[in-house]
C-alpha cells in the first residue's frame, strides 16, 4: 500500500531543480530515490532497479519511437538551417511587413503552434522552429516563446482530440464501463476549464503584448538565453537563403503525418515514417539541385541530430520519473489521502486539485489521467454530480502539471525549441499557470454549486 514515502523523491526534486537548475542532476535524484525506496533501503538491488526502471523506458516502442523522431528532426533542421532556408524565412517575412511588431509575431508562434496539434513534441519543436528566427530578428523575449509553445503543447493536443489524446482518455473510461466513452470525452471536453484558459491567456499574451506584473526571480538575460543550436551553425556561403526550403520541408511534413493518422497509423509511428521520409526527400533534393554539396548534406543532417541528443536523454529521464511514480504509487496515495465523503458541491474542484498535485509531483498528464479518472467515475455515479463535469476536472488537472512541471517532458522540448534554460522556462511560466489554476479552481466551486442545487 502506497504511503508518504511515495512523495519523497518529489519533495526532494523539485526543490534540486529551484536551487540548483540542474535538471538532469534533480530528474536523476528523482530515479534513485524512487528505486532506493521501492528496494526498501537495500543498496544491493537499488542500481538492479534503477537500471530496469530505465531499461522499461528505454525499449517501451511509443518511447523510442519518441526519441528516434526527436532526433530525426534535429537532423531535418540542420538540414533547412545550413541550406540557408531558416534565414530566407526570416527575410521574407521581413519584407513582407506584416510581422513588425511584437505581438504579430507572438501570435504567428501561437497560431503555428495550435494548428500542429497532432502530437506534442511534434509540433512544440515545429513551431519553434519557423517562429525562434523572428523572436531573434526583433530580439523579443525567447521565454515568451517557450511559454507560447508550452501553454499551448498539451491544452491543445487534449481539446482537439483528433490524435492519440481523445483515444486514450476513451480507453480510460471504457475501462470504467462507461458506455459512449468517446461521447463522454466530447462532452468534457467543453468543461476543461484549465486548457481552455491556458490557450486563453497564451493568446492574450501574444496578441496584447502583455506581461504578467509578477513574476520568480530569473536568469538577468533577456534575448539568447541559451545558445539555440541553430545558431551554431551557419548558413553555407553559397546557399541561396529563400524561404520555400524552410516552409517545403514542413509543410510536407505536416501533410504527410497527417495523411498516416487519417489512414489509422499510432501517431509516434505516422509521425516517425513522416519525418524519416521527409528528412530523406529533402536531403536528396537539396543535394540534386546542388543547394549543398554531398558531404555537406550529411554533415548538417549529423550535426542537427546530434544537437539534440540533450533532448532525448532529458526525455529518458522524463519517461523514468513517471514511471518511477507509478511504481511509486504516488497518485493513488494523494488521491486516497485527499479523498473523502465531501459535499458534491466540493467534488470537481477536489478533483482538480488532487489533478494539479500529483501532475505538478509527476510531470505527466497521462498518468494522472490514468490515476484520476477510475477515481472521477465512481464519485461522480455515487454523488449523482455530471459525469463530463468530473471527468473535464480530471483532465484539467491533469494538463496543469503537463504545463508548468520542472519534470515534464514537454517543459523540457518546449524549453529547448525555444533556446532558453528549462529552469528559467519554468519560473517564467509558472504564474502564468498558477493564475489560470486559479481561475479554473473558481469554476469548478462555481460549477459544483450550480449541479448540486
């Protein structure tokens, strides 16, 4: 039976991450805790468990697949930025005149970023991409940027639950014996009060140009907080920088993920045969039309996937803390410590909450869902409260921790696609989102209200 303990290696490494900002040293913690409790202090087994812990994440196939599509599309941006097509985006846009301003360019990053929303990481690095070389040109603030990306990775991915998302959480409540399981997920979908007001602010921010009046202590840069690793490595001389070798490569890309999923393919694997094919395709057109001589056409598909080998391991780390947690128990400890005979009119907000602690404590939405709504069902039948109700809590909860954790995956690819530090990301974020956790808290007691008159 899961017990305090369970919350140990969250106590300790979310704190590592504060003071220190060393991510992978606070995720690594975060591993051997977990594993040194689960060998219950036996330091024979601990390194056993750790390594199977890591082993389990490594060879899980969605997981790797993650990962090689990770690194296949750094390898496709070192491709467009040495053939000078990142640069020739740039200068279009610039002559075009239309993105002048600030909060036109924020909100091309918006926008960009929720129409990708086939897949999270997918479209957080795409995203970032097409919008990092304006936020440069115009030296706006790249932790606007990684929050624009963030704000929208996960709310997105669950309210349009055209991919992987809707089928989980449907797959969640058939378990439950709910029957029209995908219907159920439609009509939540309207009360997840926490996505729908984080796209909100991210939207208001881009478009008003605007910044919250408080804010945690970061780092005193403002522009290039980190060296984004496509400005580490240059354009070729003889490259003709225009912007079709930029938009050509993505846009087909994009159509071709969305070809395989509208053919029934797992979204990691439509997106993994995309990006594979498109990276090839283009190596080989680039190379044909002579844009780059041979050599130096695997030299920048090599160079881009290593640059964001940073990424996978962080990702490693990522998958191993969440299973961590679930071997842990740390959800299904929260929610029974939490839980209770309450008055309904209490019972969507408790469930939020209990969401938001253990997403914030985990870092993943997925597990939270998978701990949340076995739990949200039952309650929900037992209080005579809406199921969509109950079930939009749990999902809401679920994304706040998906947004603003040091431990999730997606703070870390939105961090790195935007070039800044994930702990710096992170502190810049987390009022954004601790001010729509607490609007969306009021909804949820003015919701519970208004069913239990």
């Amino acid at each position: 039976m899961p017990g305090w303990w369970s919350l140990l290696p969250a106590l300790i490494a979310i704190p590592v991450v504060f003071f220190t900002h060393r991510l992978v040293l606070a995720l690594g913690l975060y591993v051997l805790l977990g594993a040194l409790i689960l060998e219950k202090g036996w330091l024979p087994q601990v390194f056993g468990r750790l390594l199977s812990i890591l082993a389990q994440v490594v060879v899980q196939p969605n997981n790797l697949l993650i990962f090689a599509f990770s690194l296949l599309i750094g390898g496709l941006v070192g491709l467009i930025q040495r053939a000078g097509g990142i640069e020739g985006f740039a200068r279009f846009v610039e002559s075009q005149g239309r993105f002048d301003r600030p909060n036109r360019i924020a909100l091309l990053a918006f926008v960009t970023s929720m129409l990708l929303f086939v897949e999270s990481s997918f479209g957080t690095l795409v995203a970032g991409l097409i919008a990092l070389p304006l936020f440069d040109r115009y030296r706006l603030l790249r932790l606007r940027l990684s929050y624009l990306l963030d704000a929208t990775c996960a709310p997105k991915c669950m309210l349009i639950p055209l991919n992987a998302w809707g089928a989980y959480v449907a797959g969640l409540l058939v378990a439950q014996g709910v029957a029209q399981s995908m219907a159920t997920v439609l009509s939540a979908l309207p009360l997840t009060f926490y996505g729908w007001i984080a796209i909100v602010l991210a939207g208001w921010v881009a478009a008003m140009n605007w910044e919250i009046p408080w804010r945690i202590a970061i780092s005193a840069k403002t522009v290039g907080e980190a060296v984004h690793f496509t400005e580490a490595l240059a354009s070729y001389p003889q490259s003709p920088r225009r912007a079709c070798d930029l938009w050509g490569p993505i846009g087909g890309l994009v159509l071709g993920v969305l070809a395989l999923l509208c053919m029934g393919w797992n979204p990691p694997l439509a997106i993994f045969t995309s990006v594979g094919l498109t990276l090839s395709i283009t190596a080989l057109v680039f190379g044909a039309r002579g844009l780059l001589p041979w050599r130096e056409v695997t030299w920048a598909v090599w160079w881009g996937i290593r640059a964001l080998w940073p990424l996978a391991y962080l990702m490693v780390f990522a998958f191993a803390v969440g299973a961590t947690t679930r071997a842990l128990g740390t959800g299904e400890f929260l929610a029974g410590a939490l839980s209770g005979r309450f008055d309904p009119v209490w019972l969507p907000a408790l469930v939020f909450s209990i969401g938001c602690v253990i997403s914030f404590a985990s870092g993943t939405s997925w597990g939270t869902f998978a701990i949340l709504i076995p739990i949200a069902v039952p309650l929900a039948q037992a209080f005579h409260v809406p199921l969509p109700l109950m079930v939009g809590a749990a999902l809401s909860g679920g994304l706040f921790g998906d947004h603003c954790s040091p431990v999730s995956d997606t703070t870390m690819v939105a961090s790195i696609a935007a070039g800044v530090r994930p702990i710096d990301h992170v502190r810049h974020q987390l009022p954004y989102a601790m001010l729509g956790a607490g609007i969306a808290l009021g909804l949820y007691l003015m919701a519970g209200w208004m069913v239990s008159r």
